[in-house]
C-alpha cells in the first residue's frame, strides 16, 4: 500500500500559490494603473478672474495689480483674494503655452514668510529696475522658477513663474494699479 501525504501539506502549499499569485496580481493591476494615468494630462480650467479682481480692489488696503492686457495666449487658471491669518491676500496665475506659469501675488503679511509661500525662488540674484522702480529678483536653487519682489511699507508685491526673468519684468511693466 502506498503511503498518503498529510492533507495538511497540500492545504499549506495551495495556501502560498493562492497567495503569490494574488500578490503578483495585485502587483500587476496597480503598475498598469500607474501607467495609464501616466499618460493622461488634464489642463487646469481657465477661470474668469473680474469678479474676484472687483472685489479685491473695493476691500484690500493696498492697490491690486493685473498685467493689463493680458498677453496674448495667457490663460487665467487660479485666483484668489480676501483675509488669510489676518493678513490680506491677492493671487492670480497664468498659464502660457501649455506648460509655463506665471502668478502675480500681493500680501500684508510678513514679506519673509509670504515669500516662501508663493515661490520655491529664495536665492537673491540682484535686481532689476521695472518703470524706474528697483525689483529685487530672486532665482530657485537647482530650479526653474525666477521671482521678482517690490517691498512697499505697507505690502509685498510677486511676480513669479517658469518663464524667463526678461518675460517677468514685462509682466511687471504691465501691471496696472486701481
């Protein structure tokens, strides 16, 4: 007679295959899932922006600034204004060309702090003077984003993006206050 195996040995070893497989397949599903969202890109909304500009210059304690006109293929797609830890805050961003930006933001708050909020640009790089105004500009360590910075005694005024520094102070020169 032969001898029969253990039903516990069987149970054991259907038990591991059972379990590597479903990892293998889990594995499987999740890195084609990553691969498919890889190639899908979704442009960010153009949002229409006077509303909130209207608002934000009858309330902020500081003259609001827009590049007026927009260039030219400029998208709007982020825009923001009121009170934020007590402090005032205006932000508008632009998308140009697909796969540039450019924010023009405004702050009563700490110009430090602000700073380091709305630009990973921190390494000063001189200035630049806008309309007779000295700028001081700022470059992004090992990045591509450039600011230019305008303290005023009582607000901190931006301009940031992905776009050359020689854009930027166009983008400065265009900016209208009411």
């Amino acid at each position: 007679m032969s001898e029969a195996r253990p039903r516990h040995e069987r149970s054991t070893n259907g038990l591991i295959g059972a379990m590597v497989a479903t990892v293998l397949l889990v594995l499987g599903a999740v890195g084609l899932n990553q691969l498919l969202q890889r190639d899908q890109s979704y442009p960010p909304e153009t949002v229409d922006f006077t509303t909130t500009l209207a608002a934000a210059r009858a309330d902020a304690p500081f003259a609001v600034v827009v590049p007026e006109p927009v260039p030219p293929g400029w998208r709007a797609t982020s825009v923001d204004a009121g009170r934020e830890n007590g402090e005032y805050v205006w932000h508008l961003g632009f998308v140009v060309d697909e796969s540039q930006y450019v924010g023009i933001d405004q702050s009563t708050g700490d110009p430090d702090r602000f700073l380091e909020q709305v630009t990973p640009a921190t390494a000063k790089s001189g200035s630049v003077e806008v309309d007779g105004v000295r700028w001081q500009t700022l470059t992004e360590p090992g990045g591509d984003e450039e600011a230019l910075v305008l303290r005023h005694p009582d607000h901190t005024t931006v301009v940031s993006g992905t776009l050359s520094r020689e854009v930027l102070v166009s983008v400065a020169q265009l900016l209208q206050r009411r």
